[in-house]
C-alpha cells in the first residue's frame, strides 16, 4: 500500500461507546461479539493465502468521528479506510500485499453486538445509494463517481461499490485514484475490504478491484472459527 492508500485508512479519532449494549438478533456461535483473541485466530494469514504476505496494521474499537460534506456520505468515506461510525467490541486490521502483480487489499474485521453489524452494512448501503459526490473534510479529498455495484454475493450480506478519490496537493492538478470497497457481514462480524489501482500504474484509469480469493480465504476462516464452537 502507498500514501495515496493511506489518505482513507484508519478509524478516525473519537470517543467509544457501549458497542455491547445492543441487544437485537440471533443467538449463535456467529451472532455474537467475538472477543479479540477470537477475531486474531480468524483471521487470515500469508499461510491461508498463497501468493500475498499479511501485514499487522493499527485499529482502533471507537466509533470514527471523521466527517463528511454531506454529513450523510460519511459512510461510505470512513469505508475507504476500513471503518464505520459505529464502535466495535474488537476491531483488528490487515494489509494484504500480493508478491507478484495481483491486486491485494486493505482489510478490517470488526466485532459488533448483535444488531449493530447489521446497521453498518445499511448505513453504507444508504450512503452508496444516495451520494454521488462528497468530500472528506479532515483529508481535504474529494471522492466521486459512487458506484453501488450488484451484490456480490458473500456472507450473511455484502454490498460492493467503487468510487474515485481526488487527490489534490497545492495548486497541482487533482490525482484521480479509483477504489473499490467490499463489506460483508458475516453474523456478527463486519468484514471491510478495501483496494485502489495507482493511476501511474498499468490500466490505472480502469475501476479497481477487491480479488475475490482474499474475501473468500477470511469468510471461510471465520466460518472455521464458527464451527468449532
């Protein structure tokens, strides 16, 4: 991942709430707060995944507090960096690097009561649905052609959308980067995928993607963990 990744990591500054507080859902293995040695064990590593190298990267259990102009696409802009403006029980984070030419992924996997996993999806899928344009106010980012692509498909839910960040540093014209999110939900687990194409790169001017291989190696792994409870 490069600086032009990072503009949109990260969980934001703010204060927790009571994540475990709410209360609505099934009971299940899946359906509950997994801890955070829980989330550790299910979670990817370079031996589930051949091909990439999976590094430790830094998140936080508060809710994000960064904003949005509109207020109501932040969603979709804390979803760039792997987050939501709902706190978590557990939250981890992973970069995902490919050693040959492959796309990898920026990923989160937070841990909500249940209920809540399912309010983040919706927020976000609300968010995609209704913002087209809008800006990152901390960052000074622009973000446009919001795009909620069909339902891939995975989890208990999942929603897909690619956007463009415009990038701009003094008066240099802006850098435009595509970048695709993927969010499933998976019980009471929140995955966040997240990858960019650099526009100096091969094809940089095509939409980005999230690969499936990654999303399918964590999904089955927290399928594993469910199993053996």
């Amino acid at each position: 991942m490069t600086s032009l990744a990072l503009a949109g990591c990260g969980t934001g500054q703010g204060s927790p709430t009571d994540a475990a507080s709410e209360s609505a859902g099934t009971s299940g293995a899946q359906d509950r707060p997994l801890s955070n040695t829980e989330l550790e064990r299910a979670t990817i590593t370079g031996a589930d995944l051949g091909g990439y190298e999976v590094e430790r990267a830094v998140a936080g259990t508060f809710a994000s507090r960064k904003t949005a102009d509109p207020a109501e696409c932040a969603p979709a802009m804390e979803a760039v960096g792997g987050s939501s403006g709902f706190a978590a029980t557990a939250r981890i984070a992973r970069i995902i690097s490919p050693k040959d030419h492959r796309p990898g992924a920026y990923m989160t996997l937070s841990s909500h009561s249940p209920g809540r996993a399912e309010q983040v999806l919706d927020a976000l899928r609300t968010a995609a649905e209704r913002c087209k344009t809008f800006r990152d106010i901390q960052a000074d980012f622009d973000y446009e052609a919001v795009q909620l692509r069909p339902d891939p498909g995975y989890g208990d839910e999942s929603l897909s959308l690619r956007l463009t960040q415009l990038a701009s540093y003094e008066d240099e014209e802006p850098i435009r980067v595509p970048y695709a999110v993927v969010a499933v939900r998976q019980g009471a687990t929140v995955a966040i995928f997240t990858n960019f194409r650099r526009p100096d790169g091969p094809n940089g001017r095509e939409p980005a993607d999230v690969p499936n291989a990654i999303i399918k190696a964590q999904l089955s792994k927290l399928s594993e963990l469910a199993a053996a409870k």
